[in-house]
C-alpha cells in the first residue's frame, strides 16, 4: 500500500538523515562464514529514538519496527518499519551507515548486466499461487497483494486489462497480507484454498472482495468471505474449513517469506521477470512497454 502523508514525504525526500548525535547503542551481526565485515546494526532503542524525533511531532502517526538486519550492501544495515496514518499504513525501509550517524532513504538496486536475473530465478523456484495466461509466456509477472490493501485494488484494473490483452504475460498471484490489516490474512487463506480449488474462482473471488473491501470488517469477515466464495462458484463451507487449517496459513505464510526475501514490504509490489516495480500508479501503456520490452529480452 503506498502511502502519501506529507511527514512521511519528509523522509522519503531527504537521501541521508543523522540518525543520533551521540554514540549510539548499537549491536553487530556475526561475521559470515566466508569472512565478510560484520554490520553494525542499531539497536530497537536507537531506532525507536529516531522515528520519534523524525515523527513524534504528528500524534496521528504511529510505527513498528519489523526487521534490524544486514543488508545485501555490504556494511549497511537494513531497518523495515511499520508505518501507520490517517491515509493508510506503509512498510518503509532505509539503511543505517555503519558508524550508525546516517540513515539513506531509498532502494538498493541490483547491479550488472542481468540485474533481475537472480530474482527471476527465486521467483520461478518458489512461486506458488494462482496465475493466469499461458504457462509458456516469455514474461512472468508475479504479483504480491493484500486484498485489504485500498492501492491493490486500485491497481488490480491495470492488470486485469494487461492479462486480457498482452499473450506474451503469466500473471501469478502471491499473497502478502500486511500486519497492520485486521482481516487480510484471513481473505489470504480463503484465497489461498479458492485458488487451489479453481483458477477461474479465484480471480473471481479476488475482484469480489475488492469490489466490497470498504464493507468488509474483522467481525464480519467470516461472513462475507462465505457469501462471495458462493457467489465465485466453490462451496463456501469447505473453503471455509480449508481455510481454518494450518498448513493453508503455512502457505500463506510462504508467499510472505518469499515477498520479504527479495525485499517486499509494501502493496501492491510486482516483478516483471524479476524486475521490480511498484505497481500502484504505473499507467497502462507504461506496464505494457515495460513486459513488451521484457519479452523481447527474454527471447
């Protein structure tokens, strides 16, 4: 989910901010086993000190820490917070230097001649959702989603038409509920168990739940998941009981781990063979140039 608060533009815009003047506390990760530098890695202390001089000044803000650790950049630690307003709520990362007196705000890009190649390669391994388009297709669009999530379904429009006029495109599905949504896991595991039981159903049941997201609370969620699982052509009561199991929120919970391992942390996030993009906002023609030309590269 993107989020637009003008106090949190203040740190999306600034490129290197003074995390603390004073020495801070801090811990450091062990050395790898192939002798690389350990990182320094800031304290919950020192963050929380530091989001709260950054943001304590808007009441309406609120945040949560989810990740202190190193980062694929050498000597950089890479902190995930948890950021909550009156617009939403947004996953936000930045790195620490590793004398801990700088954070750098933005994404640490891969870097080569094939760049997403590593991560397309994760992708193909580990996919393990819904997709639609021909199986053969030259580009694979994987999509990580939380159905409670108001940019995902603004964005789902965009890729409906992309899966209906572009053949050279498989679109998987991967859910990414966030923790700060109060009913999204439980829509993952419906979907989850929809879209084992029909490919058809589940976009169905994905626009469904879009189409009545506003109406859909913690206490009713039960309720309304059953009567649009219904209407989506699957018996309600067995998605249901499927639902209630452990091994489908084990499924879930790996399209999770699979997202936060090439560094998801908002929704909706797409990779088009491995290149990853937010998806909220990108204009049509821009999404289809972007798999046209990933088509061409692939063959």
């Amino acid at each position: 989910m993107q989020f637009h608060s003008k106090a949190i533009s203040i740190l999306f815009v600034l490129t290197t901010l003074a995390v603390a003047q004073q020495k801070p506390l801090a811990r450091t990760s062990p050395k790898s086993a192939i002798g690389k530098p350990a990182t320094n890695l800031p304290s919950e202390e020192v963050v929380n000190a530091f989001m709260q001089q950054m943001f304590g000044y808007d009441s309406s803000l609120s945040w949560k820490i989810t990740s202190i650790k190193p980062s694929e950049a050498e000597g950089l630690a890479e902190v995930d917070v948890a950021i909550q307003g009156p617009q939403g709520a947004q996953g936000q990362k930045f790195y620490v230097s590793p004398d801990n007196r700088h954070a750098v705000v933005g994404q640490i890009l891969p870097f080569g001649e094939h760049p997403f190649e590593a991560a397309r390669k994760e992708l193909e391994k580990r996919i393990n959702g819904p997709s639609r388009g021909p199986a053969t297709a030259p580009v694979t669009l994987v999509e990580f989603s939380d159905l409670q999530c108001p940019h995902c379904k603004e964005a789902q429009p965009t890729l409906d038409k992309l899966a209906s006029e572009e053949k050279d495109v498989r679109i998987v599905f991967q859910n990414f509920p966030l923790p700060m949504h109060d009913w999204a896991m439980k829509a993952a595991e419906h979907a989850d168990c929809i879209g084992r039981s029909s490919s058809d159903a589940f976009w169905k049941f994905v626009q469904s739940v879009y189409g009545v997201q506003s109406e859909i609370t913690a206490a009713n969620a039960d309720e309304k998941f059953k009567a649009l699982a219904d209407s989506a052509g699957v018996n309600s009561a067995e998605i249901a009981a499927c639902a209630a199991k452990p091994e489908t929120t084990t499924r879930v919970e790996r399209s999770m781990d699979l997202g936060k391992s090439l560094d998801v942390n908002s929704t909706p996030t797409i990779f088009i063979n491995g290149r990853m993009l937010s998806a909220g906002g990108i204009p049509y023609d821009v999404l289809k140039k972007l798999v046209d030309f990933a088509a061409k590269e692939a063959k």
